[in-house]
C-alpha cells in the first residue's frame, strides 16, 4: 500500500500471491487493535485501487487488514503512517434488542469529535422501550452523548403488557347509592389508574369504602393491577320525628292588635304592635302531645289542643326571642322560634272582655233559620281550664229566639251546644278584646 497524506487515501502497490487481483476479499483499516475497524473496500480488489478513507477520520498509525471474506481469515496485516488533518473521529454503534422490537434514530455512523447527539429509541407495535444499557443507561427513550471516544450503545425493549382486569363494585345497603368509574367501563389495562366517586341516594350518606379500598372519603382512586372488588358502604340519614313551626308572627310581617298584619320590608324580624297570638304548626307519626312556649328563654305556657295557640300580651319596647318546642307521644321534639320586636305600652287594654253571639237553628227548619230556644251552651276556656260558663239560648219567641250573647276575656274557647233530641255540637272559637265574635251553631235532630 502506498498513502497519501494529503488526500488520506491509501493505494493498492500489488497484490500477493503473483495475480492481478484479490476475490472476495475486504480491507479494513483501523487505528487500534481493540477498536472498531473501518471497513474500507470489499469484493474485488485489484493493483492499483484507492482506499479512501477520509469518512474513517483515521490518521497516524493506521492497521490494514486484507480479510479472506468467506472464511474471515487475515490475509494480508500491514500498517502505514498517514498524517492526515488533526480532528478525530470516533464510530457510534447502535444495537436494539431484541432486534425486532423498535430501532433507533440515529442508527449509528461516525462522527467527528465533540459532535453531540440525541439518541431516541422508537418501540414497534406490540413493544414500548425499557431502557439504555452499553456505555450509556438510563430509562427515557431520548438520551444525549457527546462523541469523545468510541460508543456502543443497546437499546432494550419489552413486550408491552395485554393484561386486563375486572373492577367490580357493589353498595351496602343495596338501593342506598352508585358508584362512578372514571375512566369508566370497568375493564382496563395493566396498571391503569381508575378514580371511584360514591353517590348517595336521597335519605343516605356515604360512610366508607370496604374491599381492595379503604377510606371515608366519597372519591378514591386504585391502581388496576389485578381483579378488584370495591363496595361503598351508605348510612341511612336519621330524619326528624316531630315537625314544629311558628307560622305566627312571621319574619317580615307587621301585626297589629292581634287582628290583621302586614308585609314590611325588614325581613329579619317581625313586628308586633299590641298583643299576638302565636300560632303553631306541628306535627310527628306518634301524635303531638304538647306545645310549650317561651319568651327570651322564659316559660310562658303550654297547649295541647290543635291549634296550638298562645296569647301573648306584655309589656315591651324592644326586640325578643318567642320559641316553641313541640312534644310527641314519644317523648321526641323539635323547635322552632323567630325573633320580634314587640311595641306594647298599655297590655291590660287589650285584655278587656270581647263578645261571642250568634243563634241556635232547629236543623228541622234550616230554611226558615227558625231558632231553638232552651237550648244547653257551655264554654270551656283552651287557655284556662278551670274556667267553665254554661248559659242558654233565648226563649224569647219571634226573631230573638234562639240567640245568645255571652262576654269572654279574649283567648280561646270549646263552644259545646246541646238539647234533648238533638246531636250535639261543639266548636273552637277565638274571642278579641273588645271585639264581636259571631257564631251559629246548627243542630240536627236525633
């Protein structure tokens, strides 16, 4: 061989044994023993051919094989000196395995020194890239070398996972509430993330969950490496026994003299001028025994007749508390209250004697309104029930007869109207201080 140093070639001189040409052979040129060698020329090789080997970067000393292809047997071994230029190059070597799993970009090649690179790994379908491993590790597909030397690097890949797996969920009690599955199906790959959110149904809470889960939070989230099963657990909501409410006074109404009222705009509190009677609505399965009321705390009264009802008339020039706590047969309760302001200077005004008047009718003679006279009226006071008055209908004939009038301190009265022949009949009636209470009573003969 015969090199040119400035064209970094070398040329074939001759050629050994006696003949015009080698068959079947290569040469390979390199700079160290254990290194890559660069595959200069292959096939036919004759007296007189140039070796270029400018893209090997090979100066100084460089080794030239001549390679006996079919049976890889050095043939010819001689070294020669080229000056060449100062860079050097070094070969980058990309393996893949297994071999059909993906590749690499770059593929490999040679390149000056100092030249930086990215490497990616690509996965083919049914692969996904594991790691680095050679003179570089790692686990991201993309790394980054620098060429200082010679590198040889594997990409490594695996078989990309088909496993599927079952989530399955139930609730306790049944019909007290579902599960959500995001993402939702319940059959996923390996190693997919699922986030489960409990609902609750109405008269239910979420409690906790039980299973390849635990927690008392209503969303969660499992990692589906195998068949799961999950339950959430609901508890039944406890729902009041005894309903109680102060439908009178109201927050946002004017009352005046316990007669009429009106809206206002203030809506925090109601006002009462003069007296109210407050009134209540309650209610429970096992029946309401009795209804207390208080006043700021105090204790003002109790009724246990529907309406539940108490007058309240005090002295006052100032806001208060009226609540009312209800009672069942069950000893449950519940309350209820509303704050008013209350503007009431002369309280015994109020309480002077109103009037409950009316006519007693022969059921007999509805139509001509004929009245019944003698007839048994008794009045039971529902605010006081050691009070009892007992008077009788006129028997005064003409249009007097069968009517009555009777003076009451205002409150609440049982009106019971009886006569020999007749049904009885019985009735509640509110008096107003210092006002007429008309009532007829109609009775029906036996």
């Amino acid at each position: 061989f015969i090199s040119d140093d400035v064209a970094d070639t070398l040329t074939v001189a001759s050629v050994s044994p006696s003949g015009i040409s080698w068959d079947n052979v290569s040469i390979e040129c390199y700079n160290d023993t254990d290194g890559p060698a660069y595959i200069a020329m292959s096939g036919v090789v004759e007296a007189g051919d140039v070796v270029n080997i400018t893209d090997a970067g090979l100066y100084g000393t460089v080794y030239v094989d001549v390679v006996w292809i079919p049976t890889n047997e050095i043939i010819y071994h001689s070294s020669l000196y080229i000056s060449g230029s100062e860079s050097k190059y070094y070969i980058l070597e990309v393996l893949v395995s297994p071999d059909y799993a993906g590749y690499v970009v770059p593929s490999g090649g040679i390149y000056e020194e100092g030249t930086e690179l990215t490497v990616t790994a690509y996965a083919y379908e049914g692969y996904v890239f594991d790691h680095w491993s050679g003179d570089v590790s790692g686990s991201e597909p993309s790394i980054d070398v620098t060429m200082n030397s010679n590198i040889s690097i594997v990409a490594n890949f695996v078989a990309e996972s088909t496993e599927h797996y079952n989530l399955y969920t139930n609730v306790e009690p049944l019909g007290s509430g579902y599960v959500t599955l995001s993402p939702s199906g319940g059959y996923y790959e390996d190693n997919t993330e699922v986030t489960l959110t409990a609902y609750a149904y109405e008269g239910y809470v979420f409690d906790h969950w039980s299973g390849d889960v635990s927690g008392s939070s209503a969303t969660t989230q499992i990692i589906m490496d195998s068949d799961k099963n999950v339950v959430a657990h609901f508890v039944e909501v406890a729902t009041p026994v005894v309903s109680v409410e102060i439908t009178r006074p109201k927050a946002g109404y004017l009352y005046v003299k316990d007669v009429y009222s009106l809206p206002r705009l203030a809506k925090s509190s109601a006002f009462v001028i003069g007296p109210i009677t407050i009134n209540v609505s309650a209610d429970s399965p096992h029946g309401i025994k009795r209804v207390d009321f208080y006043l700021d705390g105090e204790y003002l009264g109790s009724d246990s007749i529907y309406p539940y009802e108490y007058r309240l008339n005090v002295r006052s020039i100032g806001v208060h508390n009226i609540t009312v706590v209800a009672y069942d047969w069950d000893d449950s309760t519940a309350s209820d209250y509303v704050s008013a302001f209350i503007f009431n200077l002369m309280p015994r005004k109020y309480e002077r004697p109103g009037v409950l008047k009316g006519k007693i009718i022969d059921g007999n003679k509805m139509l001509l309104r004929k009245g019944l006279g003698g007839v048994n009226i008794t009045v039971i006071s529902m605010d006081n029930s050691s009070f009892v008055k007992t008077v009788h209908s006129r028997r005064i004939p003409l249009l007097n007869k069968g009517r009555y009038s009777i003076r009451l301190d205002p409150g609440r009265y049982i009106v019971i109207v009886s006569a020999p022949g007749y049904n009885t009949v019985e009735k509640q009636v509110k008096i107003i201080a210092k006002k007429t209470t008309r009532e007829n009573f109609y009775l029906s003969p036996i």
